[in-house]
C-alpha cells in the first residue's frame, strides 16, 4: 500500500480485514507498507486501510479479497478392498499445492 502527502508528516494505520475481527493497529508506516492478514474461512471478505498523519487528517482505501481453501479427503490408492492401512504404518500419498502465497 501507498500514499503521499506534501510535508514533513509522520504516519500511522491500521486495518479492518473485514472478517468481523476488531481493525488491526499498524503503529508508524511510511509509504509504501504492508500487512498480511490470516482468515479462517474462504470467503470474499472487503479490508479497509486507514492512514492518519500527525495533523489528525485521515484517508482510506478499500480493498477485496477472494479467499478460497480447498480440502481433499485421502482415499485408498488402488483396489479398494485391499488398501486398508494399520495404525502406525507408512501410507503412500500424493499431493499438489498450488498458489500458497495469494
């Protein structure tokens, strides 16, 4: 995220992630900065950054964000009937991870 300002101005700015949780305190930014929320549930969710100088003058900026988790249940590879696993014994799995960093 980025702003400007003319002037010698100090920054603060905090966050609502818009999942319901209080806004999220950012303390002393200067232009650009980040943050990076965690959400519990996929959803589509409308985060709000609000920056304030040190004259009291405030803007906001409003941002969505789609967040999709995708479960897989493991199943038996192979011939149903005779993949069962015994409790502490080496599974054989397969897996895929796509777009882990957003």
């Amino acid at each position: 995220m980025s702003f400007a300002e003319l002037g010698p101005d100090s920054f603060t700015a905090s966050v609502d992630w818009g999942d319901g949780s209080a806004p999220e305190s950012l303390g002393s930014v200067s232009s650009p900065f980040s943050a990076t929320p965690t959400y519990a549930t996929a959803a589509t969710y409308q985060a709000t950054v609000t920056v304030t100088d040190d004259e009291g003058g405030t803007g906001s900026a409003d941002a969505s964000a789609r967040v999709n988790y995708v479960v897989t249940v493991l199943r038996p590879l192979g011939d149903r009937a005779k993949d069962v696993f015994k409790s502490s014994s080496t599974i054989p799995v397969k897996s895929s991870i796509a777009d882990c960093d957003g």
